[in-house]
C-alpha cells in the first residue's frame, strides 16, 4: 500500500484509518478478471487489482492479516522459483506489477503466463515460500470504471488508497484520454475525472498521456494526488478539485529527465526528512545518453518539493541540465540511487526496508530486501 507520510501508516496501523463498509454487498466466487494490470493494498488485508480490459477494479478480501517477518533478504532467479511453481519456465512468464501487503508483509506479484495468456496472483512470505493466491472463490466487490458514454478505458496504469477511498489511473479512448477514478467503498459509482497536465520535457500541456504511477499525499489538512509520467514529470493535483466529469489541472513540481518511464513510486521517513522513491526505465538514450549503468533506474526526490507553489510547470525544477547529461544532477533535491540500479518492481516493506525485483541486464532476475536509501 502507498500512503504519503510515514504518520499515515502509523495510524493505519493504530487502528485510526478505518475501512469503510462497501455501499454494495461482497459476493464469493470468481470476479471475472480479464486482465491484471496494476495491483495495491487497502486496510486490512484488502487486494485492489486494476482491470483495463474488463474496465473495473475489484477488492478482494484476502483475509491475509498475520503478521510475517523477513528472514530471508534474497531470492535468486526469483523468475524461475515463480514459473516452477506455475508449471513452466521462466521465459514463459512476465512479472507485471508487486505489491506488499501492509497487514501482514507478505509481498503479492502479479504474473503472467505467457502461453496460455492469463494473469496469476502468487504470494510469497517472509521465508521465501512462494504460494498461488487463487481467484476463484474469494469475497469481493467490483467497481466498473465508466469514463463517459462515447470513450471506454483500454488500461489501467496504476490504483492506490488514500486513506478514504481508492484513486486510480487509467486511459481511454479520447482526446482527454488520461482518467483518474475516485472510488469511495461507501458508494457504489466511481466518479472519473480527466487530467491536463503539464508535460516539462516536452514543453507543452497534455491530455492524452495517463499517469503511469500514483500516490497520495497530505498537506495543511488537505489531500492531493501524485502522479508520475513517462519523460518524467512529477505532478500534484488537488483532490479538492476534482469535479465529476470535469478536468484537473495538475502542477508539475519537477522533471526529472526525458525518455524514462516510471515505473513505481511510494514514499518513506529517514533521518527526519521525507522522500518519494521512484523506479524508472530508460525508453530511450540509453545508449548515448545513460543515467545509470543499467535502463532500470531509481531516483530519491525531496518530498518537499511537493509543496512548491511558484517554481511549477513552465518554471518548474529539471534535474539534469538536458539531453546529453542525463547522469548529471544539477540539484541535490532529486538524485540516482546506485544501490537500487536494476530494480524493476518494488514496494515498501516497512519503515526502513524496501522489497524489489531487480535484474543485472543479462539473464539474472531477483527478488531482495534492500535498507531503504
């Protein structure tokens, strides 16, 4: 689960964030998910999957509440463990999304077999055993995601909870193609916005390009939403602004270089200061132009900068000093993490630690607790 302060999960953790009854009755059996698109936690063990193809977003009560300690910090070929434990190989699955389940620690990867084409829910606990998390007979509820009567959603990038609802990021079939869903569990539509945002790199403003990563935040008693995108701006938008059917404006507080494409994002405590911890991989200038080592690259920004008012947008803050020095930060507020090259997929464990999926760029692809930087 992402939650924008460290506070936030200490609360969920208290007991003082409480999940609100669903406005429609759970039903057991088989949500007839078309495709796994983006997977996080809500309260209590509850497992939010993004459906683009079937347009909907199901919560499932996993019951998953006992708590689980890490004792194993690595796990090699962490692709051929899960396709073994699948009946087939490691070139016949692709890992699509992973996310830890804040209830209980155990971290979910959602999978896919690529000959019989379906997506798999596997859960592995903190001894490394790794489990099929089956989907047929589990309580849930389903929420369509209807963007308008003459566009559909083709794709579901990202979801997170905030604290009181779900918020999730999508694309449809339109000019303003870049949706975000509002799903409160205490009423049953979701409402859809669409986001205009302010693309730095390419120095003009977008409707069409959907965030391709999410998470909540909180400042001065109120709540925003950020959201990260290909080229890679980070933008805030204002939940207070959110009109049913209407348009956001976002603001962009940084970019952070040109060709990358993020990947995941949460944010952590340490020594005091806050952080977003972001993935990215290098869609192009790799090549010539590299950031790091490896195309998967992960970036620490200052959480701060979220609360910048002036320097946005058009005057917003730029990383690098352009093309042809990606692996140049001319400011402190938003640097490489060697450590964390390679990493693919990854969310936060806990307060001090991260669980990643990361690969060397040859054939090795592993899962590892890595201290958070």
């Amino acid at each position: 689960m992402k939650l924008a302060r460290p506070f936030a999960l200490a609360l969920l953790l208290a007991g003082v964030i409480c999940l609100p009854a669903f406005a429609i009755e759970s039903v057991v059996g088989n949500p007839g998910i078309k495709s796994i698109e983006a997977i996080a936690f809500a309260p209590d063990g509850l497992l939010l999957i993004g459906d683009g193809k079937g347009a909907q977003v199901v919560a499932i009560e996993t019951g998953d509440l006992k708590p689980v300690k890490w004792t194993k910090t690595e796990i090699a070929n962490i692709k051929e463990v899960l396709a073994g434990r699948l009946g087939t190989t490691a070139t016949g699955i692709d890992i699509i999304k992973l996310a830890v389940n804040p209830a209980s620690h155990k971290v979910y990867i959602a999978v896919k077999k690529l000959q019989a084409k379906q997506e798999i829910i596997v859960a592995i606990d903190g001894d490394g055993k790794v489990s099929e998390f089956p989907l047929e007979k589990v309580k849930h509820t389903s929420f369509k995601l209807n963007p308008g009567e003459k566009s559909k959603v083709t794709l579901v990038t990202d979801l997170t909870w905030t604290g009181d609802r779900i918020l999730v990021a999508a694309q449809a079939n339109e000019t303003f193609g870049s949706k975000l869903f509002s799903i409160r569990l205490d009423s049953p539509e979701p409402v859809c916005f669409s986001t205009e945002t302010y693309h730095v790199a390419h120095g003009k403003w977008e409707t069409k390009a959907p965030i391709k990563t999410v998470i909540p935040y909180f400042e001065g008693g109120k709540k925003y939403i950020v959201g990260a995108f290909t080229c890679t701006p980070i933008v805030r938008y204002d939940l207070d602004d959110l009109k049913p059917s209407g348009q956001v404006k976002g603001q962009s507080v940084i970019e952070l270089g040109y060709g990358n494409h993020p990947r995941d994002m949460f944010t952590y405590e340490k020594d005091g200061k806050n952080y977003i911890l972001m993935s990215t991989f290098r869609v192009f200038g790799q090549k010539n132009d590299p950031v790091r080592p490896s195309p998967y690259w992960t970036v620490k920004v200052d959480q701060s900068i979220l609360g910048e008012n002036e320097k946005i947008n058009e005057k917003a803050l730029t990383r690098t000093a352009g093309k042809g020095k990606s692996s140049e930060s001319v400011t402190n507020r938003a640097t490489p993490v060697p450590a964390y090259d390679g990493v693919m997929h990854m969310d936060r464990l806990d307060a001090g630690r991260a669980v990643v999926i990361r690969t060397d760029d040859k054939e090795a692809v592993d899962l590892a607790v890595l201290p958070l930087p």
